[in-house]
C-alpha cells in the first residue's frame, strides 16, 4: 500500500488529537535515532504491552521532573508549526483552573488505578499504603489520584513514609503535595523532594514538622 501524502491524512480535529500526534512521533524518531535494532525489537511486542511500557515510563519520567523541580512544558522547542496549530486551535486558559486539575492534565498526577497498572501492586495493597501513610492520594471530583512521583527509584519509599506521616492525617494531600515540591527557604531554596533525592531526610523530616505545626494553627477551632 503506498504511504498516504499530506493532503490525504486526516488532520487531527483538536488540540489534543494534535499534541498526542507530535508527541508519538517524537517519541518514534527519538527510539530509532537511539537505537535502530532496540526500536524494531519494539514492533515485536503486542499493542496492550508496548502500550503499557510507554506509560509507565511516562509517569515515571514526569514522577522524576517533579522532584527535580523542573518545567517540562517550558523547556519544551516544539516546531512552529505545531505552535501555530495549537495558537489557532487552542481557547485562552483562564487563570482560575483548579491547582488540580491543572497537576492531573500536565501528568503529575494519575488514576490510583493507573498507579496500581504501572507499579503492579493490587488495590487491596495500595489501601494498605494509604492506611500506613506510606503514600498518599488527592481527590478530585470523587476520584483519587496519586502523586507520579511515587513513581520515581530516585526516593526510598521509607524516606517518603517518615516524612508523610510528620505532616500528619490533617495536612490534607493537596497541602503534602505543596509541602513537598515548593522551594524553602530553610532547605536553601531546594523543595522537600529534591532534598529526598539527595537522601537527606533529617532536614526535610524538620521541615515537615514546623509545616504541620503551621497548619494546625490555621485550622478552624472546634
């Protein structure tokens, strides 16, 4: 079958149909540049699990950018034609979306489900997680999700259960989130998580008390 030419392709239809189309292709030039025989390898694994593969390592990849504080989107070069597309396609963003809503569509956070997918662990065990503080979960709209950032080996999941349980069952998981990937001053400028990467939990574990103890304060008086 000869390849279609660009006027016979169909066009995405939206923003998004246009960003998933730039992204797949990027990440196929990408593997074949890094490794032609690694790539054809590829094509012999079923749709389900190359699917599967590439998500997993694509939270994880945005778990590990939380921690190292950094901004994908910003230092993303996409190719003017697709700038000019998503200009064009795209309904300025008001200011006022919801601070989750906004983690969740960057990737930052996942369907507790898809985090059981991607680590292999059952819901029986991820409630036994929770139950132990050992991670935590961030609600919105009536469905949890989980930070991608437990996706990342670059911190022990003990480092993380000391430091979730300083913060205390009244630092609700939005406030941990903002605990942990917002610079402070007394870490030098770093955020909680990146102090973890480095295995530093003695200093994170004194901020997360002086945080919890700042918190406590604001809660209303019974």
């Amino acid at each position: 079958m000869m390849p279609l030419s660009s006027r016979q392709r169909p066009k995405p239809s939206s923003l998004e149909d246009a960003r998933v189309e730039y992204v797949i292709h990027r990440a196929a030039v990408a593997a074949v540049l890094a490794d032609p025989e690694g790539a054809r390898k590829l094509l012999e694994l079923s749709d389900e699990e190359l699917g599967r593969l590439f998500k997993n390592r694509i939270w994880q990849t945005m778990g590990t950018a939380t921690i190292l504080n950094l901004d994908l989107q910003a230092m993303r070069d996409e190719e003017e034609r697709l700038r000019k597309r998503v200009s064009r396609i795209s309904k300025p963003r008001t200011p006022r979306e919801d601070e989750r809503s906004l983690l969740v569509r960057k990737g930052k956070l996942l369907r507790a489900e898809d985090y059981c997918r991607a680590t292999g662990v059952s819901e029986k065990k991820l409630n036994r997680y929770l139950a132990s503080a050992r991670i935590f979960t961030i609600e919105l709209k009536g469905e949890s999700y989980i930070p991608a950032f437990f996706l990342s080996p670059m911190i022990h999941r003990d480092a993380f259960a000391k430091v979730i349980r300083r913060l205390g069952e009244s630092t609700s998981g939005l406030e941990k989130w903002r605990f942990l990937t917002t610079p402070i001053g007394d870490l030098g400028g770093s955020t909680p998580l990146q102090f973890l990467a480095m295995e530093d939990v003695t200093a994170v574990m004194k901020a997360a008390r002086d945080f919890a103890k700042r918190n406590a304060l604001q809660l209303p008086k019974p």
